[in-house]
C-alpha cells in the first residue's frame, strides 16, 4: 500500500479540493542542500502550512520565490487532497496505477529474459 502523503505531487489531478489563502500561513525561509552562496544567502524556500489540517509544505526547487510559492501551492494542494479524500482522491488512483504500470512493465521484462535464457540454452543444445 501507499503511503497517503507520498502520492502528492502527481501531474494531472482534477478535482483537488480548494485551498483558500485564509487557511495558509505562508514564510520565506533560507533554502539548504547544494548551491553555496546562492542558498545560504537567500530567503526563497517557501514553507506552506494548512491551518486546518496542520500540513506543512517545504518547497525551494528553483531559485525563484514566486516559481517556488506556486509549486508549494500546488504539493499542498494535493497533499490536502489526500488527507480529506484518502483513497478516493484522484492523486491516491493515479499514484496506484503508475504502480501498477510499473510493476506490469517489470512482469514483462523478466518474462523476456526467460525467453532469452530459454532460446540460448536452445542454441547450445542444437550446437552439441
């Protein structure tokens, strides 16, 4: 099963809740990780939290404060989503079907390399 809060961040969500403004308390933090002087200087890490739900969002993934504002909008958005919606939330479906892509893909790779093995062990047996 999938972690709830994990499945945010999926393009394409539809029918997300609305977030208004009045619930979000919203500051500008100094960012961490990689980048030097261009983090360590600047406030453009932006921490979202949900007033009612108490969800607290992280966001400094480029150097823009309004391009890291809108995407910290969105994750919240969607994290709120799940939280309120659970497994009826189409972040939650979504998530689950790329799993079960993957997981098919996988299926038939390992299936292909058996045949594989299977036609050169064939090969060699027709050689001797």
């Amino acid at each position: 099963s999938v972690p709830l809060l994990q499945a945010a961040r999926k393009k394409n969500s539809l029918n997300l809740l609305e977030v208004t403004e009045a619930e979000l308390e919203e500051q500008f933090v100094r960012g961490d990780g990689p980048g030097g002087q261009a983090t360590n200087k600047t406030n453009n890490c932006v921490v979202l939290k949900h007033i009612p739900s108490g969800i607290v969002v992280k966001c400094h993934q480029t150097r823009s404060v309004e391009k890291n504002r809108k995407i910290a909008r969105e994750i919240l958005r969607e994290k709120v989503d799940l939280f309120y919606k659970g497994e009826d939330s189409d972040v939650f479906k979504e998530k689950k079907a790329a799993e079960k892509q993957k997981q098919e893909k996988k299926r038939r790779a390992k299936e292909n390399l058996e045949r594989k093995k299977l036609f050169k062990e064939m090969q060699q047996l027709d050689k001797e």
